[in-house]
C-alpha cells in the first residue's frame, strides 16, 4: 500500500494536474493553429504565389511502381508546418511576455513596511519611557 499512497500522493500533486492541463489546452491550441495556417493562411498565400496548393509540393525521389509507392519529399507540408511553429512560438512569446510585464509591475510597486509584531511595539515604547527618564 506504501506504493500506491506514494503515487496517489504525486498525481493529486497540483504541479503535475497543472502541467496535465496545460498539455492538454497546448494540444488543443497545436490543433487550432494547424487548422487555421492550413485551412486559412496557406489558401491566400498559395493565390498570392500564382495559385499553388502547398500541402501538395513534393519534390519526387521515385515514382511509384506497382506495389512500391512514391519515395517523395513534401516539403510543402514542411512549410506549413513551420508556420504553424511560428505562429505558436509568437503565441506564447506574447504570454509570458505579458506575465513577466504583470510581474515587473507587482515588484515595482511601492511595498507599505511591514506593521511592527505587538512584542517591537512594546520594546519601543519601554526604550522611549527610558530614554524621557534620564
């Protein structure tokens, strides 16, 4: 029982459920982006370029022979895909650049000292009651 306690102990961890979710959203993004460079982005930019359709670039290493498929290399699904990167790399570029700017004005901010605990409020009022004595 000391196992599954150990592992119980880990996966209710909120670190691990934390990054489960976020790989989880992250893919489902993956997936937003893919669609929308593939179905949105690539159609004009192909009509811009004289009509090119880029998920069908290829560049044909050896045709395809009775039982032997095509040996191609799809460099325009390359291509796509390196869009996809870009977009999601600026993506979360833009996130963590809005968190590091929320964090840069949570330190910036003016910080209120610290009230003294009842004990330094005492020790200072005992100091000042001697110091008048003398």
């Amino acid at each position: 029982m000391g196992m599954m306690k150990e592992f119980k102990d880990f996966a209710i961890k909120g670190n691990v459920i934390d990054m489960a979710v976020g790989i989880i959203i992250g893919t489902a993004f993956g997936k937003i982006v893919s669609s929308f460079v593939a179905d949105v982005i690539m159609p004009p930019i192909g009509v811009l370029v004289g009509g090119i359709d880029f998920s069908k670039l290829a560049f044909t290493i050896q045709e395809a022979s009775e039982n032997i498929p095509a040996v191609v290399i799809s460099y325009g699904k390359f291509i796509q895909t390196a869009v996809d990167f870009i977009i999601i790399a600026f993506a979360i570029f833009m996130v963590i650049k809005g968190i590091n700017s929320l964090k840069q004005k949570e330190e910036q901010a003016p910080k209120q000292p610290a009230k003294p605990s009842t004990q330094e409020v005492l020790l200072t009022e005992i100091r000042d009651l001697l110091k008048n004595r003398s």
